[in-house]
C-alpha cells in the first residue's frame, strides 16, 4: 500500500495592517520603476568602460555612442529618480499617519469597540473601520506636515491654516462611508449609518465650528474621547455580526 499523503493546509489570510496599501505602492515602485532605470543606466556605464578600455589598449573602440547613450540614460535616471523620492515621501508620511492613527485607535478595544485597517476596494482603500457600541466609523487619514489650524467653511470645504484643501478628504471619507454602509447592509442585512471621519496627523489644531455637515474632522488626541462619548446605539450581537464582516473584508 502506498502511504497516504499528508493533507496540506491553504494558507491562513492574514488581516491587514495599516497602511498595508501604501506598503504595497512602495513595492511596486521598486520593482516596476526603480529598478529598471537603475540595472539599464549601470549597464551602458558599463559597456562604456568597456569601449575606453578597448581604446587605450589599441584595440577598435566605439566609446562615443555609449557615452552618449550612458549620458541619455543618466539623464532619464534622474528625472526618474527624482520623482520617485517625491513620490516615496509622500507615501511615508502616509504610512505614518495611518500607523499613528491605528494606535490611537488600539485605545478603544477597552471600550468595546474593534477596529480594521486598509479594507481594500474596487480601486482605492479605506483606511480604517471602527465598529462598537456608538456605531460604525469609517476614518480617512491625513499627515499633513507644518503647524496651525485646521477650518470648515460651508460650502467651500476645508481650509489648512487659511489655503483651501487641495485633496477634498471630506469627499472621500463620506465615500467611505457610503461604501461600509453598503457592504453592511449587503453582507448583514442592516441599514446602518457610518460615521464619516477625518483624522490630521501633525501638529495642528481644528476649529470646533461646524455647520451643515455630516463628516467631521479630529486630530489624533480628540478622536477617541469623540467615539467614546457618542450615545449607544449598536447591540453586542449587531457589533459582532458586522465585525466578523468586516474582518473578512480586511483579510488578503
């Protein structure tokens, strides 16, 4: 008889982690972008060098049009490379700012409440889900570097330190919302509202002056006492049916 083969497990999908989605447009940065002009500009240095070297021992050499070829590709290089440090740096401060926000929201699992990170769409990716017993919280994050205050004018959005938002981050976290909001209500059959957040990440403050809106916006150091403070309205067993689909949704 022959033995019987070893049932093999599939692998276990693993919840995302904040800023999971950035991490990932880092990656593929790399491998698409970075690496490519990187290996072809070393390449044509180094058939260059090959080509001098050739010259000064006598044999035929054609070192001028690989220099110019090496010059071009350096010159590509550079415009490349320049725009990817623009690019990766705008993706730390990202990363940043949702890994400072996840821990700040570590401070709700002693109210009862479970959050979720980098739930991933058609096409873009939420930052963060709260789930507990004020409701459901969909969190869009933004590191935002300098210092001073944050506004809302009706009508006319958000204004950092007096300059209009150039990102409408109110837009995209009522989306967000819209978007857990039906994912609930198809999953669970409930008709739940999601709470539209906005969380700065810096050293700013904002101006506790809003009207005719239904997101609002904290910083990192007001945002749980406002989850916190909300009335109850969810049932231990409504949180934990939308919980564990959301906890689907946050797994890859």
């Amino acid at each position: 008889m022959f033995p019987k083969k070893k049932k093999t497990n599939p692998l276990l999908k693993v919840q995302r982690l904040p800023g999971q989605s950035l991490r990932d447009e880092k990656e593929r940065l790399i491998d698409n972008r970075l690496t490519l002009f990187y290996w072809s500009t070393a390449v044509l240095w180094a058939l260059w060098a090959v080509e001098e070297f050739h010259a000064v021992t006598n044999h035929p050499p054609e070192p001028r049009l690989l220099l110019c070829l090496a010059i071009v590709a350096t010159g590509i290089s550079v415009i490349v490379f320049r725009r990817l440090f623009q690019a990766f740096r705008h993706l730390n401060r990202g990363e940043r700012g949702e890994l400072r926000v996840a821990e700040v929201l570590d401070d709700l699992r002693s109210h009862g409440y479970r959050a979720f990170h980098d739930l991933t769409r058609d096409g873009f990716n939420i930052d963060h889900v709260v789930v507990g017993p004020a409701g459901v919280f969909a969190i869009e994050t933004k590191f935002q570097s300098g210092q001073g205050e944050i506004t809302f004018r009706n009508g006319e959005g958000l204004f950092i330190d007096g300059f209009p938002e150039e990102k409408d981050s109110l837009k995209q976290a009522r989306g967000n919302a819209r978007e857990i909001h039906q994912l609930i209500k198809d999953n669970c059959g409930l008709y739940e509202w999601v709470w539209p957040l906005v969380v700065f990440v810096g050293n700013w403050r904002v101006k506790n002056d809003w009207r005719s809106t239904d997101a609002r916006v904290f910083t990192t150091d007001r945002l749980v006492n406002h989850i916190v403070n909300q009335q109850p309205r969810l049932k231990q067993s409504e949180i934990k049916l939308i919980a564990s689909h959301l906890e689907r949704s946050a797994k890859s």
